[in-house]
C-alpha cells in the first residue's frame, strides 16, 4: 500500500508514535508522509 492511500488521520497517528520514539520531526514527518509545515501545525495544536 503506498503511503498516498492512508488517511491524514493515520499519518498524524504515525507522526505521534516516532516523536514519542524519539524522532526528530523532520525525520517524524518525512516518514508520516506529512510535509514539515503540516506537522509543526499538528504539534502546536
């Protein structure tokens, strides 16, 4: 299943999990499939 196929809902739930893991954001986002700026927009919410 490519990464387009997944809601944004899922994607925020895979960016949650690596940055309790410990991952950097940009590496957090890059996996997620979320662009930098969408993920500092999640996290300051």
């Amino acid at each position: 299943m490519s990464i387009t196929h997944i809601t944004t809902s899922k994607k925020i739930e895979v960016l949650l999990r690596l940055l309790k893991n410990n991952e950097t954001l940009e590496v957090a986002s890059s996996k997620a499939g979320l662009s930098l700026a969408k993920s500092s927009e999640i996290i300051a919410k």
